[in-house]
C-alpha cells in the first residue's frame, strides 16, 4: 500500500510539474537569472564639455566575472564592437583589462556632438535617421540627443536634452508590469560636466510623458549624475552655459586695439613733431 501511494504521490508531482505553464518556467529562470548575475553589467556615460567648441564623450564599461562565465565570449564581441564603432568616429579606446574598456569620443560643436553621439549608440541608423534593415537578436534600444545653442557674445547658452527608451530591457512584463528587476543586472549611469555646473530646465512646459519619464539628477559640485532605469523610457533635459572662445577673442582683441589707439594719441608725442625737418632760415 505504502509503495503505491508513494508511486502515485511521484506521478502526480510529475504531472504538476508537466503543467506548470512555459511561460511561468521562463519566469523562473529569469529571476535566477537576476538572483546569479546580480550587478554585472557597469555601463557610465559621460558628456564633458570645456567650452562651447569643444567636449568629448565618454563611456566606461566593467562586466562582471559572473556575466562573462555565463555568456562566454559573447559579451567579448560585444566590447570589441564598440571599440571598432569608436574609431570609426575619431576616438579612443583604453582596454583596462578584458572585461572593462573605457572609451572616449572628441566633439566641436553642438551638431557634432548630435551626430556621433546619435551615430555610436544607434550602429543601424542609415543617413536619414531611420533604422536599418538588420537581423539581430539584440534588444532594439533608441537614443536620441539634442544640443540648443545660443549665442550672447560672450556666453552660449546650451539646452540639452536626452531621450534613451531601454523599454526593450524589460526582461519580462505582464500588462505593462516588470517581472524580472532588469535594474538587478544593469548599473547604467548618465553624466553631464560642465566648467559651471548645470541646472534642470524648469522654465519651459512639458508634455505629461516627459515629466512622467524625467530622472532626476544626483550633483556632485559641477557635475550631475543621472542614474537610468532600465525596462523604461527615460527623459533628460537640462540647461547650462559656457563661455564662448570666439567671443571673447573678440572682445580682446577690441580691447588690445582700443588701448594701442589710447597710447599712440595720448601716451607717445606725435610723430608729426617729433620728426618735423627744421625750417632753414635766409641769410641776409
């Protein structure tokens, strides 16, 4: 008796097992996922600017051991290939170690910046702006940045604003609710540096999404620090100024042909005396 109930007891655990819904085994294994590979991926973006011709971008990348065991040389290609994409765009790339690799990309302007910016985080963006025809596996992932300059002599005033849609990290959702904690696995970061510091951009009106979407900075003196939310869409705008190169070699060089006027009409004698021929006089 004892042999067929446990026999029964076996198969109906095997049964139970059997019906457990697939999705609810992906489930699982998601969420062990997050449980093993907890904090493996260290990705920091930073946007340093010294005036208003001139910046860089920079990108700094630690994987975890845990992520590399998992994925094998997978997660190597993928560093690889943002090296390749930076030097395609006039960068530079430091290999720290196999697993970490920092990299950093010169701008001059607003719409240089855009340009790479756009270009090294959306690799199949063809001219016109629209994604190309590539078959990938990849989470497809947007970002989109924009630089407003404007020019008062001496200053510039810049508007920045960043829009990054990481929906497509949502490990899995139900109804529009996260299941896995993709945030468990992703430590990405935003930065903005500036010779002055910057300040969030509360003067002009927002749509409801974009408020609803906007992450608030950490400052750190001059530097604010954006901590990203993977699984959603996030929404960054701020304003700042930098002092404008051309201006103010402008104005200096007013200044240097101001003061050399000044000396030579008041400081120093006229040169229609000092070098005046003597009359000579008749003898009588």
């Amino acid at each position: 008796m004892v042999r067929l109930v446990a026999r029964k007891d076996i198969r109906f655990v095997k049964h139970l097992f059997q019906g457990i819904s697939k999705r609810a085994r992906i489930i699982f294994l998601i969420m062990l996922a997050s449980l093993l590979l907890s904090g493996c991926v260290k990705y920091d973006v930073g946007v340093n600017f010294n005036n208003s011709n001139y910046g860089e971008f920079v990108q700094h990348i630690h994987l975890g051991e845990r992520l590399t065991t998992f994925s094998g040389d997978s997660v190597y290609e993928w560093l690889d290939s943002i090296e390749r994409r930076a030097r395609k765009l006039d960068g530079k790339t430091r290999r720290l170690s196999r697993e970490e690799v920092v990299v950093t990309i010169p701008f001059n302007n607003a719409e240089e910046l855009q340009t790479k910016f756009n270009q090294f985080f959306n690799p199949n963006l063809n001219e016109k702006g629209k994604y190309k025809d590539v078959n990938t596996d990849l989470p497809k992932i947007e970002s989109n940045i924009l630089l407003f300059q404007n020019n008062f002599l001496l200053l510039v005033r810049n508007k920045l604003i960043y829009d990054l849609d990481l929906s497509s990290l949502a490990l899995i959702s139900n109804n529009g609710n996260v299941l896995a904690n993709a945030g468990s696995i992703l430590d990405l970061q935003f930065s903005l540096k500036t010779p002055w510091g910057a300040k969030i951009n509360n003067t002009t009106q927002q749509t409801d999404q974009q408020t609803e979407n906007a992450v608030v900075p950490e400052t750190n003196g001059k530097q604010l620090t954006w901590r990203l939310n993977p699984g959603e869409l996030n929404h960054i705008e701020v304003v700042f100024w930098l002092p404008s190169p051309l201006g103010i070699g402008a104005l200096i060089i007013i200044l240097l042909v101001s003061l050399g006027i000044y000396i030579r009409y008041n400081l120093l004698p006229d040169p229609r005396i000092q070098f005046a021929q003597p009359v000579a006089t008749e003898q009588s």
